[in-house]
C-alpha cells in the first residue's frame, strides 16, 4: 500500500470507513466497491478500505481480534511473527533482563507489539516509510514504542540506549520470490551478526529451511512451529541463550509450549519396526533433534536416513504424534489394493516420507468404494520401501 492510500484511510474519514465495512466477503466485495463508489466515495480510498479488510480477514490466523484494529500491507503480513510466537520472542528479552529493545527491521510492528505488550520499551525502525507509518499506527496504544523511517542499522545503539536488538531481515525480493541466500537478506545476515559486537543481547529470526551450515557457531538457534506449521528459526545471543549454543525446538500446540533442547550429537540407533510409530513435529526435524524423540520413546529410527522413530511402547510425548502399528507389508500397487478392499476401506489417509509415491495419484489407482476409514504410512524399513497400515493413538 501506498503513502496516499495510508494518508487517505488514517484520515477521519478513511477510518470511519474502515471500521464500518461488514467482516470480509470475496463474494461481496465487488458489489460492496460498487455502492460505495454510487455513494461518493473516492475510488482510491475503497480500494484502500476493502484491501485492508481483506487483510485483516487473512491476519486473524495470526493476530486474532487485534488484527481488527491494525493496518497490514501484503507483503508486511506474509513475513510478520504470530502473536503467540512473538511472545515467546519478548520473554527472552525480558528475561534476559533488557529492557529498551530496538527492533531495526520492525515491518508492521508485529514483534515491536509483543515486546511492548510486556513493558519493554522499543525502538523500531524500517526503511520503507509506508511500512513505517503502518507500524506507528499498530503501536500507537503504547506510549513507550517509537517508530523512525531509516535504517535500524544506522542507529547509534549506545547513544539510544540500546540493550537488546532484534531483527528480522528481509528474504523475499520486490517481486515476492524467495531468497535463500543470507548474504542477499535485506539487511544482510553478516550485516545483522555485526551488531552482537556492539549489544551481545541479539535475536534474529529466520526462515527456518536455513542450512545448518549457515549458522553462526556461536548461537542458540531454535525452530519454532505452530500447530504443527514449522514458522521460524530464531537465533539467539548471548544473554539471550542462557541454554548456550546449540539447537533447540520449541513446538506450540493447542495452547500450549514445549521445548526440546539437544542433549547429543550421537545419531540415534535404527531397528526393527515395533509395535508404535513416532513422527516428530516439524520443527524438531527441522532442529536435528529426532534423536531426542528416540531417546523419550526408547526407540529407534525405521531407517538411518527418515525421520519416523519406533517403538515397541506407548510412551507420550507431546512434540511427536504417535501412531499404533496395526499391519506393514512391502509396498506393492496390487497387494496393497487387495489389502485395503478386503477391509471395506474407502476413506484413506495417506503420509508418506521418504518416497516418491505420490499421495493423490496412488489414491486414484487404488479405487476404494468401502465404509470404513483407514491410515497408512509410505516410508522406507532398512532400505526397503514399505507401507506401514497404522491407527493414531
């Protein structure tokens, strides 16, 4: 969105505008511009209005009823931190016993919402002066936030009083494709790192498919997934990472956190398969720590190189999903079909790890018209493709 689009909406009447639009409607939106231009209204400003409503619809998986209040632009929205991850972001800050946070890559202020939201004071800046002014009005309810339009890597950290900084580079072009290259992040990786030479209490967020090989040796880097939805990797320094370096997951499910920290670099050992499947969540994948899930099970890895751990108990564990071993048989178009029709399947849910198979297509080739409901998993045993028919628990 455009300065004279964010001029026109924060205006009394934009904003009376905005906040009278019915919850969004893709169905209804054109009929909706059309009468609001019938009545008057300057096209530019419903374009504005309806686009903003559209993306509050969308933010509410992320920011719940706060969305309803806050201005977003597309690309803002897409790279901004949840509320509830966020949270977790600003609790290290606290914790760590910083209390002014600069946040110099702020975007629409999410993260800079969650540190004040806890009574940190922040400093956040942007370089884009739409993105800046967007991030001035979602802060405007607290009066220890401030926002500049500049570069936050320009600061005089020092001279702000600055004892914690926090970024979140940039990894998509103007044309919104990926950028995997840290040293194309916009600030740069190297460029953000320098800073811990100044302030020691740095955290950066990532895109959490980052080789492991790019980390800085130096850091707790954590992947974070939400509802199974693998998010971030959040690198944490000194204060911050009272752990020490290293890697950890932190798993937020229905309400809840947990957090698996890496205890050995030893690979887990592999096996039979046994009576109960474990698939990791994603972020403890993603973390390298499938060798914990193992450890918690008492189990093993079906395979040396998939992340499926096995076991002959039930044990729960609140960062894997666990599935019950009903049958296993090498997999094979025709035997799996006069399987699954023996037992009256219709509805099939298919996982798959390891595999080329592909889910949909091999849905189509086997044809089931049952009643009853089955699961099973494409992986690989030893080497050996194979499909596991399993229940969840």
């Amino acid at each position: 969105m455009d300065r004279d689009g964010i001029a026109q909406l924060l205006s009394p009447a934009g904003w009376a505008l905005l906040s009278a639009l019915p919850p969004y409607d893709e169905s209804r939106t054109l009929a909706l511009s059309e009468r609001m231009r019938d009545e008057g209204i300057d096209p530019a400003l419903v374009a504005a209005a309806l686009t903003q409503s559209r993306l509050r619809a969308k933010a509410a998986g992320k920011f719940g009823t706060f969305a309803d209040g806050m201005l977003f632009t597309a690309a803002g929205l897409e790279q901004a931190t949840r509320l509830s991850v966020g949270a977790h972001h600003a609790r290290r800050f606290r914790d760590a016993g910083s209390t002014r946070i600069a946040d110099l890559t702020s975007g629409i202020g999410a993260d800079a919402m969650a540190f004040a939201g806890i009574g940190l004071r922040v400093l956040a800046t942007d370089v884009d002066e739409a993105t800046a002014a967007i991030a001035t009005v979602n802060l405007r309810h607290f009066p220890d936030a401030e926002v500049r339009h500049g570069d936050g890597l320009a600061l005089d950290l020092e001279a702000e009083g600055i004892d914690g900084v926090y970024a979140d580079p940039a990894r998509r072009t103007s044309s919104g494709s990926r950028v995997f290259d840290p040293a194309a992040y916009e600030p740069s990786l190297d460029a953000v790192l320098a800073v811990r030479e100044r302030v020691p209490a740095l955290g950066l967020k990532l895109g959490p498919g980052i080789p492991h090989t790019a980390l800085p040796a130096d850091a707790q880097a954590q992947w974070v997934s939400v509802d199974s939805d693998v998010v971030e990797v959040g690198l944490w320094f000194g204060p911050l990472a009272p752990e020490g370096p290293g890697r950890s997951a932190l798993v937020l499910r229905d309400g809840e956190a947990h957090v698996v920290q890496q205890t050995s670099e030893e690979r887990p050992p592999t096996g039979a398969l046994g009576g109960y499947l474990y698939e990791p969540d994603g972020a403890v994948i993603r973390a390298g720590l499938v060798g914990e899930t193992a450890a918690q099970v008492h189990g093993r890895l079906l395979d040396a190189t998939i992340a499926y751990v096995t076991s002959d108990a039930l044990v729960p564990v609140p960062t894997a999903t666990a599935y019950r071993v009903l049958d296993s048989m090498p997999f094979g178009l025709k035997r799996l079909r006069t399987y699954l029709r023996g037992r009256d399947v219709g509805t099939l849910t298919i996982k798959k790890r390891g595999t080329a198979v592909v889910p949909e297509q091999l849905r189509r080739q086997l044809d089931l018209r049952g009643s009853t409901r089955a699961t099973i998993i494409l992986t690989r045993v030893a080497g050996s493709q194979q499909v596991l028919v399993v229940e969840p628990v």
